[in-house]
C-alpha cells in the first residue's frame, strides 16, 4: 500500500490548500515586515521641510527635493525612450516576425539583456553614453542606460499580452476587410493595453530602484537639475550614499520612505489608468 492511497483526495486537497494559503501568507508577513520596520524608521522624519528642501551636510540634514526630482527625471528619459521602442518590437515580434532562426536570435537576445547585471549595464553606460557620445554624467545618460533595463521587461511582457489577444478578433478584423496594421492598431493593442501597462509598470519598478547604472552615468549632484545634461543624485542612489557612508541612517530611512511612496504612487495611477481604458474600452 502506498502513501497515496493512505490519504484520501478530500484530506490532500485540504493539506494543498492549507500549503499554498501558508505560502501566500509568509510571502505577505515577510513584506508587511519589511515595509512596517522602513516606516517606523523613516516617517518621523518625513514633512514638508524633508520634501522640500535641499540636503544640507552632504544629506545628513535638510530633505530630498533634488533627488525626489533627479529620480523622476530619469524615470521620464527612461519611460519615453523604452516605452515605443520595446512596444514596436513587441507588435513586431508577435505579428510580423516569420517564424525562423533570425527570429529566435532576437529573442534570445532580447532575454539576455534581460539577465545582463546592473554594474555591466552601468559601466557600458559610462564608457559609450558618458565618454563615447559625450553625455557625461547627466539625465540623459542615466535615463538611457536605465532604458536598456527597462526594454526586455516591456517587450517581453507586452509580446504575451499581444499573444493572449484572442484570434477570432483578428480573423474577424481581416473579414471586415481591415489591413494588417488597422487591425493591429485598433483590435489587437487595445486588447493588450492592461498587460502592456503591467509590463511598464514592472519596468519603472526595476529602474527606480535601480543604483549601479545611476551611479555610473547619471552623476552624485546634490544640486537641482536645470536641463537634461546637468548631472543628478538618484533617490536610491542617495539612499546608499547616507547608509554605506554613515552619513545618517535616520535620513536614509527617511529617503526610503519616500522612495516607496514613489513607487506606490506609479503603481497606483497605472492601475487607474488600466480601470479607466478597461471601462472606456468595454463601452466601446
């Protein structure tokens, strides 16, 4: 007799149950207890004067403003230089590639940057944005090195969401005497608009967090940026700069509060901006 057989399927339906609920509930706790351990830390130091104001002795005092905005600045660069780029080649890949070698070549390729560690990407950032075009340590170099991040995840993602489009919407389009790209445009990327935001969303969640690439091509300027050359600190950046230096843990933790205030913020109105196409969509 076996150990299967001692058990019935009712009881091992109710231990999986049991097993993923623990699961899931361990995942939850471990998060609640890192973002309740950085609040408690950070938001007694968080008020308008810390949004406000320029750091002040190299950040141990003063506030964030210049990062809070450095920060959305290369997020800006990033999303507007990633974003058409990696849905073209989404759309691309889905609809238009034959179905060949030179094709699996680009999706390799496509996984693979995916995988390439930050530091290879931030030291590539530096030798061909910073030294090879001239850029320097600037917006636009931090936000276009951040963008070789941010593709593989955009086009990854919303290649699926374009797949998960359903054919019969597409064999419906053609029979209506639509061209390729009118049913592409009006049929197939409406369909995919929320998984393409899921993937931009993902994207802007790996690079404002990211410090390696910042920190190589967009600069340490405690200063406010006045045009996209001008070099800038990165939130996360400054937050690594007040803990490893031991500037101040206090204001790093402020600086981490507000860093996922951020985080929460985009996540947010990308979920609204997904709801609202979704109903939009749905009535027409």
């Amino acid at each position: 007799m076996t150990a299967s057989t001692l058990v019935s399927p009712a009881t091992s339906d109710k231990l999986a149950k049991v097993m993923l609920w623990a699961s899931a509930s361990i995942a939850i706790l471990i998060l609640l207890f890192i973002l309740g351990y950085i609040m408690i830390r950070g938001i007694p130091v968080v008020n308008l004067s810390f949004l406000l104001e320029s750091p002040r002795l190299s950040g141990a005092e003063g506030g964030v403003l210049p990062a809070i905005l450095g920060t959305f600045c290369l997020m800006v660069v990033a999303m507007l230089s990633a974003v058409p780029i990696g849905i073209g080649a989404a759309i691309y890949l889905a609809e238009y590639a034959p179905k060949n070698a030179m094709t699996g070549i680009i999706k390799f390729g496509v996984e693979c940057l995916a995988g390439i560690p930050s530091i290879v990407i931030g030291l590539f950032g530096y030798a061909f944005l910073a030294i090879y075009l001239g850029f320097g340590f600037s917006i636009i170099s931090g936000g276009l090195a951040l963008m070789f991040m941010v593709l593989p995840w955009i086009v990854r993602v919303s290649e699926e969401s374009i797949k998960a489009v359903p054919m019969g919407l597409r064999e419906g389009s053609f029979a209506l005497g639509a061209t390729k790209w009118q049913t592409v445009s009006r049929v197939v990327l409406p369909g995919a608009v929320p998984g393409i935001m899921t993937g931009v969303i993902l994207g802007i969640g790996k690079a404002i967090g990211e410090t390696a690439v910042v920190m190589f091509t967009a600069g340490s300027s405690l200063l406010m940026p006045s045009s996209l050359f001008d070099p800038v600190r990165a939130l996360s950046y400054h937050i690594y700069i007040l803990a490893s230096e031991g500037i101040s843990d206090t204001m790093a933790y402020g600086s981490s509060v507000v860093l996922l205030a951020m985080v929460l913020l985009i996540n947010l109105a990308a979920i609204a901006v997904q709801m609202r196409y979704g109903r939009y969509h749905g009535r027409n």
